[in-house]
C-alpha cells in the first residue's frame, strides 16, 4: 500500500509541480479570496434558503458558487491598481 501511495505522489508531483497560467492566477488570487469568501458565502446560503433543495444540494451549489465568484471578484479587483497593492 504504501508503494502505491508513493508511486502516485511522484507522479502527481512530476505533472502538477511546474507552474502555468491557471496556478498563477489562482495563486495570485488567494488572499483575495481569503477576505471575500466568507461573506459571499453569508449571501448565497440566505439566497438558498426559500428553494427546496436538500441540505447536501444548497451546501454544494454555495460552496461551488462561493469560489467562483471569490476568485472571479477578486480577478477584476485586482485589475484597479489600487486594489493590486491590497489584496
């Protein structure tokens, strides 16, 4: 077992250790993220709360829509130079 575990992270590290255009801007989002997740999240969880889903659903759809709209929020803050210095 414990070969296996060791072959998988060699190989995960071999593909997934470089960094690329997608690493980057998620990298360079990330403290972006940390300040605005958590109230994003406030807002969708009371925007779920009159549909019928079930509590799995609304956890997914808001943990989902919470870090896209995190990063994506933070993706046009950061393009205001002013922004850039702060987060």
């Amino acid at each position: 077992m414990l070969r296996v575990m060791c072959r998988t992270h060699l190989l995960f590290h071999r593909r997934v250790s470089g960094t690329n255009r997608l690493y980057r801007i998620l990298s360079e989002n990330s403290y972006g993220v940390y300040i605005f997740h958590l109230p994003i999240l406030v807002v969708y969880q009371y925007a779920l709360d009159g549909i019928e889903l079930g509590p799995f659903a609304k956890f997914i759809l808001a943990a989902i829509l919470g870090v896209v709209t995190s990063y994506a929020l933070t993706y046009v803050l950061r393009r205001f130079a002013v922004m850039r210095k702060v987060i």
